[in-house]
C-alpha cells in the first residue's frame, strides 16, 4: 500500500539514535526532501576515540554521496588485507574497486561528519532524548519520549544500538548467542620501552589473536586484551582490570597508566527476526550484532542505511512500488546472516585450542590460492553482495564500481540518491520516470552489457538494450 504525502503528522520520518546509521539514514531520507527528526539520547558526542574501519563498499558509498574526501582528511589507509580471522595474507590481484584499501578513522569522526552533512541537509537532530513508548496505526506512529512529551510521525526507524529500546517495544525477538568471553580494549600510555613491548606483542599474538598494543602517538598505546568470561556490563572496566588481564596474557602489564578511555566488547551473536513491523523498522545494531572481529558492524549499518533510504523516502513520496519496502528486509536480512556466520567462524580461528589452530593453519594455506583469498576478502569488505532480484545476468543484483564516463566518473552522478539509466546504446530513455531516475547515455564506458539500470544504492536492477524490458523493471523499481 502507497501512503500519499501528508501534513497531519509533524515529521515524516523520526529515527533514534544519531550514530553512523541513523545519521546516514536521515542523510539518505533528506536528499528527498523528507521530513526528518534524529532523536539520541546522548547529549554530548563520545568523548573517546576508538578507531574503527571503512570498507571497500562503505568507501564506494562515501564516494556516492560526496563525502569521501572530507573522510580521506581524517583517516589513515591501509592495503585491503589480513582482515579474515587476522590471516596475514596480500590482497588478491585486481580488485574491482577505485577504493581497494581500508580506511582506519576515529569514530567519533564519522558520526560528526555524517550528522553534519544530515544536517545540512536539513535534518533535525534533539539530544538528550530517548524513545520510551510507541504506538503505531494505519496512519502513523505515536512515540512517547523520556521526558513525556509525545511526538508523531509517519515511520519510525530504530538505530538505537544492540539493547534498541524500538525493538523490544515492537516485540521483535532477537535469537542468536550470548557473549562467552569479552575483550577489554583502552587507549593508555606504558612505561615499558617501545622495543620491549613490540618483542612482547610479536611473542603473545602468534597464538592470541585478540591481543595488541599498538602505537598511538608518543608513549601512547590502543591496548587490547582477551577475557575468560564476561563481566557485569553496567560497569564500566577500570585500569586495574587492564593490568590484571595483560599479566594474565603476556606476563607483564607494560606499566600501563593514564589512561584515556576505557571500554570492553563480548562476542554475542544476535539477529533481528524481523526488521519491519508496520511503520517501524530497524536498521544497523538494532538489528544485528556480532563480534568485531574483520571490522564488519559499522559498515553493515551503513549499507542497512543505503538500502532502505530510498525505499522509505520513496514510500513517504507516494511514489513507492507496493512491495518496495518489503524488499528492505528481504534484501538485508540474508546479508546480515552471512557477516554473523563469517564472524563465527572467524571468532572459532582465534581459539587458542588445538583443533581451531589445526583449522587455521590449513585456511592460511589454501587462502595462498587467489580464488580463496579473493572470496573471503569479499565476504569481509561487501563487495561480492548480490541481491536476489530474479532470473538475469550475473550482473543483476550487484554493485558497479566506479566507473570511468566520458564526463567525469560513476559516483559522481549518482550523488542525488536517484536512479540512474547508463546507456551504452544512446538508445533508451527514462520517460517518464525523469523525475526521480536519471539518464546518461555513454557509448565509451567499460560496462559489463550494453545498458544498465542503477537503483540509487548503485546496485544493478536490470541489464540490457530492450526498452519494454527496461520500462517494465522501471516500473517495478520506481513505481507507476
């Protein structure tokens, strides 16, 4: 069913939590001109600085929407490899992508940038509230904040992390597995010379994966260690917990002191059943969660944001195939699935036992073969993601690189967020889906067929030169 734009209620779209998913997200509703309200319960930004990673398909949607370079300012590249299970191993020959390389940036960076450029887009953003109730009808959804005020809006979308406040009211389960062990990670300074504790780190992380300190600015360390078990998580750890666990581990405590943040992880393995009740979805943590290890959690929100950006924009424009929106969750859901079971599996490569380490020293060894290598590098970076959109080309269903146009390169146009027709032909057109899908015919560019259609995700809907074809995949895509 298609909801035609209306004014009883105040916002179009109210989303909670102002992390790099629901900052994406209003980013991606507002290029449509949807009413947007961020709602997040912090009200200041985190203080601490934990580095976390951008990935081939996050930079590739960064890029998409103009904002790579502002990122490429704060961070610090590294080549694309050694991410499956922390297997030191090359990048694979040739990888399809202008940004094969991983991004290192601080994290409260992201979320600054990504909510600055939601904003000037026009986003609103309120601090200091949390969703507490929610009520929802044929017609909108009622949300109850902490403070009592009550406020209205057509959809409601939860980014509100792994403890998601929008997915408990909604019922929503979220099977998997509990945390078994955690893993404490900080940031400090170490008395320890810098050649003792390299030597040490060299020793201890040949069999403890999850082990490491590493140079962090003068005398300054990013310091994590493993944990047997899992502690009271409504405490935070202290220095000392750091101390005690490193001379578990390695023998010594490196003479850790002053430190600037402190936090720990476990490894619970959860997925949401469902991602959409009615007018409330979930995106990012809300909807699934799994151990850090390949860096996957914060890039599997963002491509959570792309892909139901456009749909819930289209919904909320009136202009929506009926069945646009269900495609979120059919599309999202399976690939969520498939990061929980890589990082199963990887998290079973760290294990210190016998038969994992047997495991792993033999998929180091077959990961010397470019095919194997080159499959879990795709695994990890989403590059190898093909929805499932029916019979076609092997083409359908997956992401373009960024191609080289006569005019400039691919992602360049598709900053917008429309759809886009690249026409090899110069024979097709877009008709009268010219309002939301755009055209650009180039006879020159290196296109695996001869015309493509482009959702604004920058994933294939369609590949061919018929134009009934392309009108009938137009229209299942972009609506009547």
């Amino acid at each position: 069913m298609n909801f035609s734009p209306s004014t009883a209620e105040p916002y179009d779209v109210i989303i909670a939590g102002c992390g790099p998913t629901g900052a994406m997200l209003a980013a991606e509703l507002r290029l449509h001109e949807v009413r947007v309200l961020v709602l997040e319960k912090d009200t200041e930004p985190a203080s601490f600085v934990r580095i976390v990673a951008l990935h081939i398909r996050s930079l590739e949607l960064m890029a998409m929407r103009g904002l790579l370079e502002r990122l490429l300012e704060h961070g610090r590249r590294r080549p694309a490899a050694g991410f499956f299970a922390a297997i030191n191993k090359p990048a694979p020959k040739g990888i399809d992508s202008a940004h094969n390389y991983l991004l290192g940036i601080p994290q409260p960076v992201i979320v600054r940038l990504l909510e600055e450029h939601a904003l000037a887009l026009g986003a609103q953003v309120r601090r200091g509230r949390a969703v507490a109730g929610l009520e929802q009808d044929d017609d909108g959804v009622t949300i109850e904040l902490d403070s009592g005020e009550r406020l209205r809006t057509r959809f409601l979308v939860g980014c509100d992390g792994g403890r998601s406040t929008v997915r408990k009211l909604l019922g929503v389960g979220f099977p998997g597995e509990p945390s078994r062990n955690d893993t404490l990670m900080g940031e400090m300074e170490a008395a320890a010379p810098q050649e003792e504790i390299a030597a040490k780190v060299a020793e201890v992380s040949a069999t403890h994966q999850r082990f490491w300190l590493r140079p962090f600015g003068a005398g300054v360390y990013s310091v994590v260690v493993p944990v047997a078990g899992v502690a009271d998580r409504t405490q935070p750890p202290a220095l000392e917990d750091f101390r005690h666990h490193l001379r578990a581990v390695a023998g010594t405590d490196f003479g850790v002191h002053s430190p600037r943040w402190l936090s720990r992880f476990g490894d619970a393995t959860r997925l949401a059943e469902h991602y959409r009740v009615g007018r409330v979805l979930l995106a990012g943590d809300a909807a699934h969660i799994h151990p850090p290890i390949g860096g996957q959690g914060l890039n599997l929100g963002l491509q959570d944001a792309f892909n139901l950006g456009w749909k819930l924009a289209a919904q909320v424009r009136g202009w929506a195939p009926d069945t646009l929106l269900d495609t979120y969750e059919a599309e999202c859901h399976p690939v969520a699935e498939a990061v929980l079971d890589n990082t199963r599996a990887q998290t079973e490569l760290l294990s210190t036992e016998p038969g994992p380490q047997a495991v792993r020293r033999l998929l180091t060894e077959l990961m010397d073969f470019d095919e194997v290598n080159r499959h879990l590098l795709e695994k990890i970076t989403a590059t190898g993601i093909r929805y499932d959109f029916g019979p076609g080309p092997d083409l359908v269903g997956r992401r373009l690189p960024d191609l080289e146009l006569k005019q400039g390169r691919l992602y360049d146009v598709l900053r917008g967020g429309r759809g886009l027709v690249l026409d090899r032909t110069e024979r097709l057109d877009v008709g009268t889906w010219s309002d939301r899908v755009d055209y650009l015919a180039d006879p020159t560019v290196a296109l695996d067929g001869p015309g493509v259609l482009l959702r604004p995700d920058g994933h294939v809907a369609w590949v061919g030169d018929d134009q009934g074809e392309l009108d009938e995949h137009l229209c299942r895509w972009f609506g009547a």
